[in-house]
C-alpha cells in the first residue's frame, strides 16, 4: 500500500542521519512505502528497522511493507521547541498505535487536537531534501 504524500517546497529542519542500514527506508519512504523489518527467528517486528532484532537478538531480519493505518495513543503541542524546530511552533506531536502492534512517535498533522483512539494514516512530507513520516486522523 502506498501512503498519501504532501509534498513541502523547503528542506527539513533536522534531516535524520541516513546510514548504509536505514538508506532502505528512508528511499522506500520516498517512494511512498512504509517499511521496517521483521526477524525470521522470532516473528517479532519493530519500529524503527534495526539491524538485529531487539528481541532474540538475531541478525535473521527481512523487511516488511506496513499498512500505514493505525490509532492515535497520545497527542500534544509543542509550544517550546528546541532551537532548530522554532520556526514550526506550534505543533503537534503523538504516539500511534500501528495496526501490526508497534507504538511509533510521529508528527500529528491535525488543526485541532483529534479525539485519542482516532483512526490515522501514516503520510509522506516530501521535503526538497528527503521526506519524513507524519500521522493524520482518517477521514471516513
Ligand atoms: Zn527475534
């Protein structure tokens, strides 16, 4: 499944570090796709992907597309933000529960705070520079 993308006409404020190990995410996330990786050991999959699995500690790992569908956990507003974030305040921010079972932190694109257990969608903020993950309520 392919996330909804919105595309912004400037560069991210705090460009993760992209390694030889999350260069797949970042470029599959790009494209749309939401993916992390799942351990062929134990059958336990995490969010963010890692190189072993936090679990069992097995290198057995393979990446799996997730659906980018899940509910809001948690919100808030950021009023007072690091200095590389202030131009961005306020915004929100939230805990989402996925529909796989990984709670992930994400932006909260919403105007006003959604009811928690709201549906949500993972979206793409492409970026000039390379996209990031957002979380917006579903709208029916
Ligand atoms: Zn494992």
């Amino acid at each position: 499944m392919t996330l909804p993308i919105i595309n912004l006409d400037r560069t991210r404020s705090y460009p993760p570090r992209v390694s030889e190990f999350t260069h797949r995410f970042w470029s599959s996330l790009r494209e749309g796709l939401f993916e992390t990786t799942s351990c062929r050991d134990c059958a336990r999959t995490t969010f963010p992907p890692k190189p072993f699995c936090p679990h069992c500690w097995s290198k057995n790992l393979t990446w799996i597309p997730l659906g980018g569908r899940g509910r809001l956990y948690s919100q808030t507003v950021i009023h007072a933000a690091p200095a590389v974030f202030r131009a961005e305040t306020p915004y929100r921010v939230g805990i989402v529960d996925l529909d796989e079972g990984l709670r992930i932190a994400t932006r909260i694109i919403a105007d006003n705070a959604p009811d928690l257990d709201t549906p949500v969608e993972i979206v793409v903020l492409r970026y000039v520079d390379g996209p990031l993950f957002a979380a917006r309520p579903l709208t029916a």
